[in-house]
C-alpha cells in the first residue's frame, strides 16, 4: 500500500525522475521522464549515449557514488536527441535496507518554463531563484537524510523510552515537512493542465482507490456511490482532478475515523452559464459528503485559508490547492456543513430535488442532494464545466 501511493505520488511530480543502478543500467523512470527524455523504456544504449553526451551528468552521478552524498546543479544544460533543455538537476543514492549502496535517484527539473519568466522578471531577486518549487526541492534533500538518521537513533535505542520520545518528535516533523514539500510542489507543477475528455466516474475510482476504499473498504467505512452514469465528460487533466477528489476523500476518512460513512455523488447542473460567445456552458456536480464530526463555524470560514489545518501532521494546504485545480478548470469547490447520516443502511437522500434557490454551476447554493435527515460531518461540492455539443444560446 505505501509502495503504490509513493509511485503514485512518484508518477504525479511534474518534475523528472530517473533511477539507475549503480552500474548505470536503467532500473526506473517515471512519466515526466519518459516525456522529458522521449522514451519510455530507456534501454541501457539510451542511457550510455545520454551520459555521453551530457558529461556533466556522467560526473555528478559518479561522484555521487562515490562518495555518497547528494549533488546537485542548479542550472544545467541537459543534450537530448534533438534539442537541450535547461534543467536543475539532482542525484541522490538510492540505498538498500542493509546499508549497501542499490543505485542512484536522478531528479530533473525543466526549467524552460521558468527560464521563459525570469527573462521577463526584472530586479536582482530574479538572480536569487526564489520558487516555491524551487526551495521545495531545497528542503527535500536534507529531510531524507535527517530522516534515516532519525529512524536509524530509533533503532539503536529501541528500549530507551525518552530516546524513543525524541526520535518521534523528529520522525513526525520529516514527515510534516515532506508532506508541505509534496503539496508545494504537486502544487506547482499543476500551473500546466492538460485539456483532455475525462470521464470523472474514473477519476472518483481512482481517488477511492488511491485513498485506499475500493475495491475493498476496511470494516466500519461504508462508501455510497450515487452516480449518473449518463454524465457527459469534462475536458480537463484526469490527474490533477484525482488529486482534488483523493484531497476530499481523505479529509472526509480523517473526519469519520474508524467508523463511518463517505458518499460521492454525481448529477448534471440544470442551470448553466452563458459564455461571451453566446454559448451554453453546462456543468456537472460532485459531491463528497462524510458522516464525520464537522467543523465549527469559525472553521468553516477558515477552510480554504492556506496553512489552516487542525491536524497534527496536516498541511492545511490540500483544500487550497484542490480548490486552485477546480478553479483553473473553470468550476466550483465549496463547503457546506452537514453531510450524510453514519448508517450503512439504504441512502434517504431526495435526489434532484433542489433544497431551495441555488443559483447552480459555480456558486455556494444550497446542495440538491441535501441528506433527508440533519447530521454532522461535512458536504464538499465541486462543479465543472462538461463538454458539450449545444451551440446555441
Ligand atoms: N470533511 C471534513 N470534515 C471536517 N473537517 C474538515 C473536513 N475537510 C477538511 N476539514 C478541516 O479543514 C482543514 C484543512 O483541510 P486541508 O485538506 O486543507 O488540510 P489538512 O487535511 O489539514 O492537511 P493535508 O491535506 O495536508 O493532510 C482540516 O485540518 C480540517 O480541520
Ligand atoms: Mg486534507
């Protein structure tokens, strides 16, 4: 399970990894490195002809394990088949679990895009290279040092119970730090979206099987499904809308803890908005709704506020971020107290029916699938814009 979320999370950085063993033979590479590199399945020709012709690369990974510390480039000038692309540049050891040297993480960041802004960016801090990707990356590269050292005190003081204290204090502040690291950056690299048709019921499998609720849920977690399976698709990027619906799901299985209920549901927006050009927009809905302990009306002005978390190993960034993608996508994410009665028994939900005047795609209406009966947790609704063949007004 932890394996496949880090690939997950591996797959969905924007920027490019690459591992090779330490005889340099290609053992790994996720997506943004197959596009980077225009290969998907380097062979280990590929990898020889791309150290010989970037031989600045060639050197960093040899002194990397060599001497086993991280090296890094920040501004490098990486050679491919046809072109060059300026990159940042990493290499990291990759170690097995007995301490012996596995092969080396290569991280490579295409800097094109920034170079683009910089020129346009006028001043001497533009020298400086204050990103927030950028200092992300600057943060990474201690904490796995720090945190292996941490878990290494661990074990070394296995019955020493203040030791063990302090070694979790360390080991939960890494994993914070990470966690900020991973939403600044995930963050960052979602500025470019793709613009595909994606059916969202396959997003929302995804995002339940990301979170780890189906197939198969754990006991005591009931999910409802309540999907128009006739939902035109959305044009937009399937991965970035995963990671808006995973960021809900696990807020709503961190509110029910062990028990509880989580129900997605889908529907077509009757009202829709006009366009400059005379068009008919039409939206769809998703509504993630939890039987969990609710928020306070002094949290719920806060939600969407960067940093407002009220969990100890919380970011308090996924609401902002999941509200950023849904917003460059040209709908709607809002929140509503009240949110689905904690029975596994049949729904009691009045599906169509609007509650009352909700003024549809894009504002904070009451829901139309408002739970029959009144109870806490929380009710998070996103609309967005469908792909639609109406031409007239
Ligand atoms: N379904 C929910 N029920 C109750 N409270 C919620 C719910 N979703 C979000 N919240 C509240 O909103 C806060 C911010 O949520 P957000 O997802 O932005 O960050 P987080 O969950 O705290 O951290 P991270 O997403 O990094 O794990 C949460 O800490 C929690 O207090
Ligand atoms: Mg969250």
């Amino acid at each position: 399970m932890r394996i496949t979320v880090w690939r997950d999370v591996l797959d969905s950085l924007g920027d490019a990894i690459l591992v090779l063993s330490a005889d340099l033979e290609p053992a790994a590479l996720n997506p943004a490195a197959e596009t980077l590199l225009g290969v998907s399945k380097p062979s280990s020709g590929f990898i020889h002809e791309l150290l010989g012709r970037n031989d600045w690369l060639a050197r960093m990974i040899a002194s990397c394990l060599k001497s086993g510390q991280n090296l890094s480039d920040p501004d490098a000038e990486l050679i491919l088949n046809r072109r060059s692309v300026a990159v940042r540049a990493e290499a990291s050891l990759l170690m097995k679990e007995d301490g012996r040297i596995r092969g080396v993480v290569i991280l490579l960041q295409d800097l094109s895009h920034q170079k683009s802004t910089e020129r346009t960016v006028e001043g001497s801090a533009a020298g400086l290279r204050l990103s927030p990707a950028g200092l992300a990356h600057e943060v990474k590269n201690p904490l796995t040092g720090i945190k292996g050292a941490g878990e290494l005190l661990a074990a070394m003081f296995r019955n020493d119970a203040r030791a063990q204290g302090y070694c979790n204090v360390i080991l939960e502040g890494v994993d914070r730090i990470a966690a900020l690291v991973e939403q600044v950056l995930a963050f960052s690299s979602n500025q470019r979206l793709a613009a595909q048709p994606v059916n969202i019921h396959r997003v929302l499998h995804q995002a339940l099987k990301m979170a780890g609720l189906y197939p198969n849920c754990p006991a005591g977690i009931t999910v409802k499904q309540l999907f128009d399976p006739s939902l035109p698709e959305v044009i937009g990027d399937a991965g970035a809308l995963e990671r808006v619906f995973l960021n809900l799901i696990r807020n709503a299985i961190e509110a029910i803890g062990p028990r509880g209920t989580i129900m997605l549901s889908t529907r077509m927006e009757t009202q829709f908005r006009m366009t400059a050009e005379g068009r008919r927009r039409h939206f769809l809905r998703v509504e993630v709704s939890d039987s969990g302990k609710g928020i306070s009306d002094e949290e719920l002005a806060q939600l969407f506020t960067p940093f407002f978390t009220t969990k100890p190993q919380g970011t308090g960034l996924g609401l902002v971020i999941s509200q950023r993608i849904v917003t460059l996508h040209g709908g709607n994410l809002w929140a509503e107290r009240g949110g689905v009665a904690a029975t596994d028994g049949h729904a009691d939900y009045n599906r169509g029916d609007r509650a009352s005047g909700s003024d549809g795609a894009g504002s904070s209406g009451p829901a139309a699938m408002t739970p029959a009966t009144t109870s806490p947790g929380m009710t998070f609704k996103v609309t967005l814009p469908v792909r639609t063949d109406s031409p007239e007004a």
